[in-house]
C-alpha cells in the first residue's frame, strides 16, 4: 500500500468515527494520535468515547499490517483480519457516518439550489 493510499484511509477513519461517537456515545476525550506508515508519520487529534478510541486503534493497526497491495475494500478482502465482532462494529459505524455524510451533502446541495433561486 502506498503512503497516499494509507494516509486516505486514516483520514477517512478520522473522518466517520467523531460523526458515529458524537452521536451515539457520551464521556468523550481527546486523544492525540501519532501513526508511523514506512518513514512517514500522520498526526492527528480526535474526541472520541473509550470503546472508539480503542476500536479506531484497532482499525489503524489492521491498516499498517494490511498485506495487501493494492488493498481492497475489507469486506471484499479474501483474506480477513479483522475479527468477525470489531469487523461489525467497523461496517455499523462505517454504514451510519456515511449515511449521515450523504445526506448531509445533499442538504447543502439542495439548499444552494434553493439560495440561486
């Protein structure tokens, strides 16, 4: 996998998991991340509950031991390595902050349409 490859995964993970936690969970912390990939390093802060830091950890390490290149979609993976309950945990947080993502979008769209007019 490449760096640039990596580093969208890890945005992408920073991205959906604060929209699932804030609105499922309460007792929220920061947490500064530091996640070394070849020679490189991305760093980041994020507000999360403690199971979802634990399973953004979990997530981050199942990418940085990923062996595959190009690296496909997990639930297309042939080769698993996820463990079957976080793997649900993943694709119910995943399913819901990009629900709410689109839907999202597609507000601001719709609004724009509506300012024009």
């Amino acid at each position: 996998m490449t760096f640039e490859k990596f580093e969208s995964e890890v945005k992408t993970l920073e991205k959906f998991f604060p929209i699932y936690c804030n609105d499922k969970h309460t007792n929220q912390i920061e947490k500064e991340y530091i996640v070394p990939f070849e020679d490189k390093k991305i760093e980041f802060k994020i507000t999360l509950c403690e199971d979802c830091h634990e399973l953004l950890r979990y997530a981050i390490n199942r990418l940085q031991e990923c062996p595959n290149d190009p690296k496909p979609r997990c639930r297309k993976c042939p080769n698993p390595c996820y463990e079957k309950d976080k793997f649900k945990q993943m694709a119910k947080m995943m399913r819901y902050s990009g629900m709410k993502l689109g839907l999202t979008k597609a507000a601001k769209r719709i609004k724009k349409i509506f300012k024009k007019s």
